[in-house]
C-alpha cells in the first residue's frame, strides 16, 4: 500500500504531482486561493481538496497520513521584495502585513502537533533562514521530537530543465534521509521549448544586448529579462528560474533572415517547472503564469518524496512512467 501525503499550501499541485510520481497517494491537499485549489482538484480529483487560510484551521479536521508537506508564503521572506529583517518583539506582535505572512510557516508545527507525521517536509526560498523567528521555528519542531535536515536543492541537478534553488526541511523522529545529490541530471531548456522561432526583431529590445553575444546561427539562445543576464545556448542551458512576476524568459534566434525572438509560452513554463502537457490550468493567462510562477518544481518534490519514501519503508520498487515527468524527455 502507497504511503499517504497530505499537502498544504499546495498551490496548483507541483508538490502533488512529484509526490504521486514519487510513489505516494495524496490524500488532501490545501490553499488559500480559490483559483489554485480549482487548478488541483481538476488534475488530482481523487484528493480531498480544502480552500482555507491554514493559519486558521482546526487541523484535528483534516486526514491523518504518514507525511505531509508545506510551502508557506514566501511572499515577505524574498529578497525580491526587499523587505527589512524585523526584531523578535515586532515579529510577534504579527501587526503588520509581513509577519502576519512570514507567521503562515507556524501552520507547521500545529498541524504536526496534531498527527504526529512519519515525516515533514518544508520548502521555501533561501532566506526563510534569515527570518528572525526562524531559530523558534526549528525548536517548535524539535520539541515535538523531530530532527530536522536541511537541503539547498537545485531542480536542475534532479532533471529540471530549469535553475530553481529552493530550501528544504525534511524532519523525522531519526532524521536518517538520504538527502545527497550525487550525480546531477543536467537537462538543457531545448527539452521543454516548442519548435517556434519567433518573429524577426524590427525593433530594439531590453534583451537586444544579451542578442549581440550570440555568435551562432540558426541556434536558439536563452535570454532574460534580467540585470546582468546573458545569452546562453538553449541545448546547453537550463532555463533562469520561473517566477510568478511576469514572465522574464525570451528564445533568440539568429539567421540569415535576421534575429528571431519570442516570448515563452505558458505551456513551456509549465514544462520547465516539470508539469505534464496534459495538466491543465484553471484562469486567464496572467493568472496561469502566477500559479506556475509559484509552483513548487514537480522534479524537486519528487526527488524528496523518493527519498523521504525510502527512508521510512525502504527501497521497495514504485512504478512511475517517467514520460510523464517534463524535462525528461525531449
């Protein structure tokens, strides 16, 4: 019988999807925004779905399974925001908009308070370390007996064809999971891109500077709509990583008609996090592009739920169809 998984903050199923191809049932999962949970329960509609701000729920309500995983807002923790790092004494006071966000990471510790889970597993970005509550946190966790590990995963190194670093804790009673990344996936963007070349460029662009260092023809170059950035080699490189702001991602092209550019579709964004062509998003464009954008990569999630699997009941064989994983394949 699979382990059971109960995911909260599931947003539209990243972490759904790369634990069920990771072995596990998930039994419910849940979020705050109504379009994200319509999203989930139309590619997962076997799971118990629940749209709840989960700083408020009872969770002696919901299912009791062997693991449960959470990715709290990490809205206000960003350095993308720029927000400043409050004291201890502000933090608590949870009266401004941030802490009452950065607050949503306690969510953790009640629910696990509750079923007393085989494991738990927390992703966020990387400066969830800096917030100043952070130290309470971990001991919130410890003194329910758990030992926690804390992984710095890359999905590029587990076959993401997209540069996504994201902070992972995965906390048992004996913290004995494997959490080594011993030989990296490399998978280049090309994987994921439709055959598409673009228009030709009549005009200057933002990235029109980044499209002068191409020096190959007929090649496809990745270049960002970011500071800094350069152009590099669709079939050498992952994408930059996908945010929920826009989309920053660009293909040029050079030939002898001229350059070739466009804009990535949603579709192959959705590939680069490592969603299925057949998964489908519920919302307009815009709002399709943020619950990519906020997605939790469907590799990472499966590459911690395996191992996560294994620690608790072994390396029994799980049968997954790994045509199904974007990235994967070309």
């Amino acid at each position: 019988m699979a382990l059971t998984a109960s995911d909260n903050f599931a947003g539209a199923g990243g972490s759904s999807t790369g634990l069920e191809l990771a072995g596990y049932s998930v039994v419910s999962a849940a979020n705050h925004w109504d379009l994200a949970i319509a999203t989930h329960q139309r590619n997962h509609p076997n799971t118990e779905h629940r749209n709840e701000n989960l700083s408020e729920v009872d969770w002696r309500t919901f299912p009791r399974t062997n693991i449960a995983w959470f990715s709290p807002s990490c809205v206000w923790h960003a350095r993308s925001g720029g927000h400043k790092k409050p004291p201890v004494e502000q933090e608590l006071l949870r009266a401004d908009a941030g802490s009452i966000d950065r607050a949503t990471a306690f969510a953790v510790i009640a629910a696990t308070e509750v079923h007393r889970y085989d494991a738990v597993i927390v992703e966020n970005v990387l400066e969830f370390q800096a917030w100043t509550l952070y130290p309470w946190w971990l001991d919130g966790m410890r003194m329910l007996g758990y030992r926690e590990q804390i992984v710095l995963l890359d999905a590029a190194d587990v076959g993401a064809a997209q540069r996504r670093v994201r902070y992972f804790a995965v906390s048992t009673r004996d913290g004995n999971v494997d959490l080594t990344v011993t030989e990296p996936e490399q998978v280049s963007a090309s994987t994921i891109l439709d055959p598409n070349p673009g228009k030709i460029v009549t005009r200057k662009l933002y990235v029109s500077e980044q499209i002068e260092q191409i020096a190959e023809f007929d090649t496809p170059h990745l270049v960002t709509y970011r500071r800094n950035a350069q152009a590099r080699r669709a079939d050498a490189h992952p994408l930059a990583a996908i945010t929920a702001g826009g989309n920053h991602h660009g293909i040029a092209t050079v030939t002898d008609e001229g350059v070739r550019f466009r804009m990535l579709s949603n579709r192959e964004c959705a590939r680069g996090q490592g969603f299925p062509d057949a998964y489908e998003f519920v919302g307009n464009t815009k709002q399709v592009k943020k619950q990519i954008g906020n997605a939790v990569s469907v590799h990472a999630a499966r590459w911690i739920g395996d191992r996560v699997r294994v620690a608790l009941e072994g390396p029994a064989p799980v049968s997954v169809d790994r045509r199904a994983l974007v990235g994967a394949n070309s």
